[in-house]
C-alpha cells in the first residue's frame, strides 16, 4: 500500500513508519519542515495557513494522521489549550478538505484520538467504542477532533479514529519519563492509585493498523489499548519489579494538582478501563496483552 503519515516524525509516526516500510509497504511522511531537507518521500503541509501540496499528496491508498502539539509537554496555559485544540482540528479540516477535491481519494482515513475521550471514569467500569464522551477538556479536544473528519464518510473514505490508550515505549511518551525516577528508586503510585491506566505497547501498533486495513468492515472508533488495562497502583509495582527496584514512595494527589495543575489531573489522576472491544470481536491477536511481558520487551529492546 502507499501510505502518507503526518506526524511522522513524533513517538508513534516514526515506530508506524518503520514498521509499514519493514512490511514492504510505500511510505510518505506530511511534514511542516521543508528545511529539515524535503525529500522524494515528504509531502510539505502547513495547517496554520491551510496550505498542504495536494499533487503529493494525490495517489495514496491511506492517510494516517498523528499530527498534533504535545499534550503533556507542559502545564495547560489558555494559550496552550487552544492549541492543542486547533492544532489537531485545523489540520484534521484541512487533510478533509484535500481529500474532497481529489481526482484519486485514499480507500482509509486513520485519525488519532484518545482514550482522554472517555474522560475520568470510575476504575471498575468497562469501556467500550461505544461508551459515552467524558467531561473536561480532553473529551472536548477528542471530540472535536473526531468530528473533524467525519465528513469523509460522504466522500466514500473508510475512516477510523485511532482511540490510543497510553503508548507504552523507552523512547518517549509517559513510560520514558517516569523511567529515570523509577530507576533512582524515586517512584511510586500517583495519588491512592486507585486510577485505571488503559496502556498500549508501541510496537502493538503498526500491527493493529495493517490489521485494521486488511479488514474493510472496520470503521468508526477503535480502542488502541491492550485488553488488561491496569490501575495505576498495579502498573507501579509492576515496573519496579520489572527493573528492580523499589517502588515505595507515592506522589500525593494534591502535590501532582500543585505541580501540573489540569493537566496532572487529566493525565496522572484520572483514567478508565478502556477495552479494545472492536479489535477483540474482529479476532485481533495482541502481541503484548500483559503489562508485566510488554515492560519487560521494552526495556530489554529499548524500544
Ligand atoms: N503518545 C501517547 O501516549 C498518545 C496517547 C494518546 C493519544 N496520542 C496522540 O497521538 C498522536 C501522535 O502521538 P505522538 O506521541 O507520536 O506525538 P508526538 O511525538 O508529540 O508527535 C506529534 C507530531 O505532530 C507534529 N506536530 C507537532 N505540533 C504540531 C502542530 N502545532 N501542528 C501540526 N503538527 C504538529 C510533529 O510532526 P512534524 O514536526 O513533522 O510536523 C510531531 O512529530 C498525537 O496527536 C497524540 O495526541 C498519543
């Protein structure tokens, strides 16, 4: 398949990237850096002023789209949440747009999201695809950003919005930041840890999306998320016995909320049990189901 990724160049892009051109298939990244060099395989966008090469961009079977500003880069200013919000739905809007006008349209549209749409909800509770839009901002920015493209589906594109639960990876991401605290003997559950984590290995998803374009009955909202989600109590002493180390030092909720306001709550505090439900009924197999294996894969790969 020929496939164009934007954001190809962050955490996910380049591990999809890697894997799609292992598996032989054409891979193309939409980048907003012309000077980092612009090869034969990058297609120059700039969402900001709606400019995207459309000429290149014609011709791909599948569109993935990452692109976005960090989330959890910083504590959420008014300025930051904007755009966090329009980073995502202007591009989205604008990649729709293209494809509107196009001679040749791609068979799929995979856009990014979350499982931040489900909001915090309570750690017994199963999610599911189907399950309701939380409340506060990351529902908001995932639901938004889901609507952006839901125009597709008029113009026959098979769209499906990529539900990631946290991407598990040495590399970066949440794992990669809690490691070095971990490592010093510093670390410990976030609050009573009573949170779900729904995580996901980041080598689990290059196979679910050739899954998923092998499987044209797939469409709407799927969980990337492994099927045994944990609390983040368990994920705590999990790790530490993975690497070794003790992990009897928990970060109290109120010292999380001081240090990172919202945004440590959204991402630290709260959680939900989101299973990977339309992944499970079309007979994917994961490759890292459990936390313990999938902890031990990375840290031996590095990856
Ligand atoms: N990692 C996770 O745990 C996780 C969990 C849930 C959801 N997600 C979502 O999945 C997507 C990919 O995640 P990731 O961890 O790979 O992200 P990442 O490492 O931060 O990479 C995102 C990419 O988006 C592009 N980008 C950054 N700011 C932008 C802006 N203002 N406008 C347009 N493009 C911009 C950049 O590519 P260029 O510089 O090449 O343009 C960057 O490489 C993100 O949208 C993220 O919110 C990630």
């Amino acid at each position: 398949m020929k496939i164009a990724i934007s954001g190809a160049t962050g955490l996910i892009g380049s591990a999809l990237k890697a894997f799609l051109l292992r598996n032989g298939h054409e891979v193309d990244e939409i980048s907003r850096h012309r000077g980092r060099g612009l090869h034969k395989s990058q297609i120059f966008w700039n969402p900001d002023e709606d400019y995207i090469d459309i000429a290149a961009l014609e011709g791909h079977d599948v569109i993935v789209h990452l692109a976005g500003s960090n989330i959890s880069v910083q504590s959420w200013s008014a300025t930051y949440k904007k755009e966090i919000l329009s980073s995502r739905v202007k591009s989205t809007k604008l990649l729709v747009d293209t494809i509107q006008k196009m001679n040749k349209r791609p068979k799929i549209f995979f856009c990014a999201s979350a499982v931040g749409y489900y909001g915090n909800q309570d750690p017994y509770l199963k999610i599911n695809e189907r399950s309701l839009a939380g409340q506060g901002f990351l529902p908001k920015v995932c639901q938004e950003w889901e609507n952006a493209s839901a125009d597709l589906i008029l113009y026959g594109v098979r769209l499906v919005h990529m539900r990631f639960g946290i991407v598990l990876s040495k590399k970066g991401g949440a794992l990669a930041k809690m490691l070095p605290l971990f490592y010093f003997g510093l670390g410990g559950r976030w609050g009573l840890g009573h949170q779900k984590m729904s995580w996901i290995a980041l080598e689990e998803i290059g196979s679910i999306v050739e899954f998923i374009m092998s499987r044209d009955g797939i469409n709407g909202p799927v969980n990337f998320t492994s099927p045994n989600s944990v609390t983040n109590r368990e994920f705590t002493k999990i790790l530490g016995k993975v690497i070794f180390r003790p992990t009897l030092l928990p970060v109290p909720a109120f010292v999380i909320r001081w240090l990172f306001g919202e945004m440590g709550q959204a991402f630290l505090l709260d959680g939900c049990d989101a299973i990977p439900e339309v992944l499970q009924k079309a007979g994917y197999q994961f490759n890292y189901p459990d936390l313990r294996g999938a902890l031990q894969q990375i840290i031996k790969s590095g990856r």
